[in-house]
C-alpha cells in the first residue's frame, strides 16, 4: 500500500510539470529509484518501502499517469501484470475505484546520463521550506523573465554571502535579489542559470523537510532533498546557461 499523495509527490519530482514525460521506473530491495533528464540537467528519485517486485517498469507517459492516480484517495494498492518476465501493466486500486496503467518497453526509453560531483564545491547553502517559498515568491513576481544569477559578494557586515538575483540583464529591468549565507569559499561569482528551471525543481520539493544547494564555478549547480517522513529523496544537477 501506499498513500495517494506519496505517490503524487514522487512522480512531480521527477515529471516537474512536464519536463520529463518518459521514465523508467526501477525497484530493487523495495526501493523505487527514478532516473530523469537530458543534458544539462537530470534528477534522481528515490522512494523507501515501495513493497513490489524487483524489476523495471517503461513509463511512456506520466502525464496519463498522473490523471489516472488523480480520481484515487487515501492508500491505494499497486501490483503488477507481466508476460514472462516483461512487465507490461500496473494495476492501482483504491476503494472505490480500480485502474490500469499500460507500460511500454523499457528499451525504447533508451538511458539517462548522470554527472558526478565535482572536486569542490564553491557554495553550499542549506535551504529551509522557508527559504525555498521566498526563492518561489521571487521568481514568481518576475514570471516573465527567465534569467537568474546565482553570485557571492559582502554584505554589510563583510560576511561572505551569496545573492540570488532575478530579473533581465539589461540596467533597465525590474530585479529581486534574495540573500542567503553558508559555507562560500570564493568571492565574485556570477553564474547564470534558468529561473523557470529553478522555480520547477523548487515547487516539486516543498513537502521535503531538508534542502542543500551546491554550486561549482565551472557552472553546475546540485540540488538535494529529503523527507524522512514520506521516505522521499531526490537529486538534481543543472548546468548553467550559456
């Protein structure tokens, strides 16, 4: 069993709004584990206590998948239909209601490149569900615009600090700079990443209850989350822009 809103919160993390339609899932030692992305940016999920049986599952399209699980409530039941040793539908059942969701072959879904961390790391911020609704609010208010800085500078104080800035590069725009402290090891930073991105990754994480964020000077940027109560953790790696 598991609950339709778990559920819901693990395939938003990776399908972030529509970005990545086409996944597969893969369960081992009953541990959900979900590879997603393209180049320049890509996401792992993972979901403890997901009681099914070890193997690979070829989502084709989890925009079908969500409305399905969408007319559910409460705890629902998963099991799983295959031919041989191909599992071909997934069967979710509430107590009203009882669904098929047909799977494609995993080999047509093809592979997912993963990157490594790099050497160091030049900003390393925790990030609070706080902090993440204020880094929401910003970009919202500048929705149009897609263009955000992440940089270091002084605050006042001459405390190392690092700005998110919002808003077009031209002098003449409308600008939001959010500040936050952590661990920076390097001053006059200036990378420039993709808001709406960004404001993805962030909205589908803000049931978690631990966030990090971690960025390179050689431009990657690496979010992580973690929910010990829904037993839900999740990877994202974003290259800057060019």
């Amino acid at each position: 069993m598991i609950n339709k809103n778990v559920l819901q919160s693990v395939i938003s993390k990776y399908y972030l709004g529509g970005l990545n339609n086409q996944v597969k899932w893969r369960i081992k030692d009953n541990t959900l584990t979900i590879y997603a992305g393209e180049k320049g940016r890509v996401c792992k999920v993972h979901l403890n206590n997901f009681k099914l049986e070890d193997g690979e599952l070829g989502i084709f399209d989890t925009d079908k998948l969500l409305k399905l699980v969408s007319i559910t409530n409460g705890d629902l039941l998963i099991t799983l239909e295959k031919l041989k040793s191909v599992f071909t539908k997934i069967h979710i059942a509430d107590s009203n209601f009882d669904l098929t969701y047909s799977l494609a072959d995993v080999l047509i879904l093809g592979k997912t490149t993963w990157y490594e961390d790099p050497d160091s790391w030049e900003i390393q911020l925790d990030l609070s569900p706080i902090e993440i609704d204020h880094l929401i609010k910003a970009k919202n208010a500048l929705n149009d615009v897609n263009n955000m800085l992440i940089t270091t500078t002084k605050d006042f104080d001459n405390n190392d600090v690092c700005e998110f800035i919002f808003g077009d590069n031209t002098g003449f725009s409308n600008k939001i700079t959010f500040q936050m402290s952590g661990e920076i090891s390097k001053e006059d930073l200036a990378i420039p990443f993709d808001s709406d991105m960004f404001k993805s990754i962030l909205s589908a994480n803000k049931d978690m209850e631990y966030g990090k964020l971690k960025l390179s000077e050689r431009g990657m940027v690496k979010l992580s989350f973690n929910s010990d109560e829904l037993g839900i953790s999740t990877e994202y790696y974003v290259a800057r822009n060019e």
